[in-house]
C-alpha cells in the first residue's frame, strides 16, 4: 500500500503506550493494531481527529504517502 502509518512514530515521540492511545480513543488494542499496521481499509476523520488530538500532532505527521 502506498500509504504508510507512522502512529509508532508518534508514540515514541511521546512516549506513549499503544494501550494507552487506544483507551484514549475508546478503541479496543486488537482493533488499533489493525489502524497502526496499516491493515485497516480506511480510517474516519473523527478518528484521526482524536488521534492528532491526543498526540498533539498534524494527520501528515501520522499518514505518509509513498509511490509504489
């Protein structure tokens, strides 16, 4: 896929736990996983909005598009 997710990047940033990103999103860990592997379809803009929320961050800092 030519779009890559850098959640864990974020996460180090901030030293942040993916358990603890995904309580704060009221997302069960098996179900962010999916998100952070970049094995899920596609992604709400509500989810990404709380995800840039609680990781105080732009949606480019989290998706990253590469040519195939």
């Amino acid at each position: 896929m030519a779009i890559i997710i850098n959640v864990d990047v974020m996460l180090a940033r901030r030293k942040m736990q993916s358990k603890e990103l995904a309580e704060i999103l009221d997302m069960t860990p098996a179900n962010f996983s999916i998100l952070k592997t970049g094995k899920a379809k596609g992604i709400r803009f509500d989810t990404l909005e709380a995800i840039c929320k609680a990781l105080d961050c732009q949606p480019g800092d989290i998706l990253e598009y590469v040519t195939d």
